[in-house]
C-alpha cells in the first residue's frame, strides 16, 4: 500500500496577501519616517514644531497653582538678546528679583508690593529698572533710619483676587512693615467681563490639569504619533492659546469689555478685596499704602469699549481713594504725576516716554513712579 502524498498548503486569499503587503509597506514607511526625524531636522518636523504647546509651557513665566490660578515660576531668568531688549529673574521663592528670606533680617524695613503686570514689571527693561527696585534705591538714598527692601510680589494678569490670597498664604509670612497695593486695571476689567460673580470665576479660568498617561506618553516618544497630532487632528487649533487656560471665553467676543452685565457687582467686589487687604494686613502687623495705577488712557481708544473702559477706570481709581480715606490708611495719587508728565511729553513730541502701553512703564515711567511712591513715604515718616 502507497503512502498518501503531503498535501500542499492552500494559497491565502488575495485580500489576505493585500493587506499584509499594506500592513510591511506602512511599517516600514513609519520607520524609515522616525529615523529620518531623529537624524535630519525637516521643515514642519522639529520637535518644537510638532508639539509647540510643551515648547510654549517650557517658555511661560508662569505655572499652575491651586489656590491663585497661576503664579511666578521659581527660579525663572530672560536674557536680553538682539530680538529681546528685556530681561526678567525670578529667584526660589517665585518673585521677580533677586533672593530673599522669609524672615526679616534686623535693622531691615521691608516692602510688600501687590499688583498685576504694571507691578510684576511688563515694560521696564530689566529687574533693576522696575519700579519696585527704583522705589527701593529711592528710599535707601532717603538717609532713613532703617535700610529698605522692597519686595515686587506681583504677576501678570492678576486681580486683586489672587493678590490678596497670595497676601494671605505667602506675603505676610514676608512679615512686610508696609504692603503696597497697586493694582486697578485688571479689576476694572474683570468688572467689564460677561457674567460677573462674586469670585471672580466668570473671568478666572481653571488651569488644565495634566493627569499621568502612560500610553500617551509612550505615542509622545514617536515623530509619527507627534506628526499627526500636529497636522492631523485639531488638537494645535484646541491648545494653542494658553491665554484661554486662565480667562474664561477668551476669544468668544470682539471686544470683551464691550459687554458689561453687573459693573457695580465688579467694583463691589474690588472694594470688598481692598477692606480685606487691609485687615489682613494690619492683623499681620503691617500699614498698608493704596495706590491706583497710572494709565495711559488714550490707549482705550483702541478698543470700541473705549468710552467705558475709562469711565470705569476713573470710577475704580476712586474706590482706592474712598477706600483709603474711609480705613485711615495711606494713600498716594501717582497718577497726578506720571499722567501730566506722559500728557506734556505728547503734545511736546508727539509720543511720551512715561507708558510702553496702557498701564506698562517703560524705565523712564518706572523710575519717576519709584521716586513719586518713596517721597510720599518719606512724606508720611512710615520708616520707623
């Protein structure tokens, strides 16, 4: 009897054979696609260009936090180059200048200043030409009885909703002798804003809070994954303006400003944060000085709420005066100052050297707001 013959193993089916010659094809496409971005940078195909949204955190200035919405970066530094005139420090603590203690050293007396950009210094060319520094040179050149440090405890984009909790859970822990507050514009907005409320969280966003994804992290490590994520899906167009990760609506209107709900409620709210300032302060051991910020007002005329916005703004420059008077507690007009001299050097030349914008300090402004706030200072004998 013969032994059967071996069968022969039947052909895959046409489709099979198609697609396992797509499935090699695309592998080995995707391949030579990671090894030529690891080994060549093609246009479009940078590791900044592919995920410019972590590009962009690495850059801010800021960072998330759970209380304030954002603050300072810790240990922060610009340098000046021939794009960039500006230069910006932050040391450990977070706040733009150079190092300092929690504790007070002796014989010292020590300067808490509260405000949005205009404090933290978005015009000014470097730390030492703010304000806060010129205030601080202006004061230890005052032959006072005690030598001053002046810390700038501000952040761009602040109300005084984040400053008077940064007062509360880091700046009194400073122990200051004077907490100066110089902080309007960005409250006189936020009184502006759609939707007005209370705590502010109709213009407040909430930072996005990153969660651990291993998956996600692992398709991060490939140029294809990063490719399509770019190029291919919305996710850019989704992300990309981080200005909407701390306003709500960013974008929603033309002019934001030009649709008010509840005025009065906003400046309520600011009068309400300015009282709570002060006894938080004077609870803590410290006077306090109230200030408005100086503006450049023609500069409203570049939104079509123009009118409104300086209308409002006179309104809450007059709560710091009202709130001032009404608490007994120091008060400086700057605006008296720095107002008339940018209005003379404009009808002079044509354009002043007091404003970069709105209310941002070139030096020359910061150093003039400097030497206005110390001779009040020396004025009212607060030294001691």
């Amino acid at each position: 009897m013969s032994s059967p013959e071996p069968s022969t193993p039947a052909a895959l089916p046409r489709w099979v054979r198609a697609l396992s010659i797509f499935v090699i094809t695309f592998a080995a496409i995707l391949a030579l696609f990671e090894l030529v971005c690891r080994v060549v940078t093609l246009p479009g195909l940078s590791l900044a260009e592919l995920d410019p949204l972590t590009h962009a955190r690495e850059q801010l200035i800021v960072q998330a936090h759970p209380y304030l919405g954002y603050s300072n970066k810790p240990g922060y530094a610009r340098e000046k180059t021939e794009k960039n005139p500006t230069s910006a420090h932050h040391n450990s603590m977070g706040l733009r200048g150079p190092e300092t203690s929690w504790e007070k050293p002796a014989g010292v007396w020590r300067v808490f200043c509260m405000g949005g950009s205009s404090t933290y210094g978005l015009g000014p060319t470097s730390d030492e030409t703010n304000w806060t520094a010129r205030l601080e040179a202006h004061l230890n050149a005052a032959g006072l009885p005690k030598r001053v440090e002046v810390i700038n405890g501000g952040c761009q984009g602040w109300s005084t909703h984040e400053s008077l909790i940064n007062l509360a859970i880091r700046g009194v822990d400073l122990q200051p002798d004077l907490v100066l507050v110089y902080q309007t514009f960005n409250d006189m907005r936020c009184a502006l804003y759609p939707g007005v409320k209370r705590d502010n969280t109709h213009w407040r966003a909430v930072w996005p809070v990153e969660r651990p994804n291993a998956l996600v992290d692992a398709l991060e490590t490939s140029y294809a994954f990063l490719a399509w994520r770019r190029y291919g899906t919305d996710w850019w167009e989704r992300y990309a303006n981080l200005s909407a990760w701390a306003i709500v609506d960013v974008g929603k209107y033309k002019d934001n400003f030009a649709q008010p709900t509840d005025i009065p409620r906003g400046m309520a709210n600011y009068q309400r944060n300015l009282v709570t300032i002060i006894g938080l302060a004077h609870a803590h051991g410290a006077e306090v000085m109230l200030a408005p910020e100086c503006v450049r007002a023609s500069d409203f005329d570049l939104f079509s709420s123009g009118a409104q916005q300086r209308q409002a703004f006179e309104e809450i420059s007059r709560i710091v005066e009202h709130v001032a008077s009404e608490r007994s507690v120091p008060f400086c007009d700057a605006r008296s100052v720095l107002e008339p001299e940018a209005d003379r050097q404009r009808a002079e030349k044509g354009q002043d050297t007091v404003f970069t914008r709105e209310v941002h300090l070139t030096d020359e402004g910061c150093d003039l707001l400097g030497r206005t706030l110390a001779a009040r200072i020396v004025e009212l004998g607060l030294v001691k």
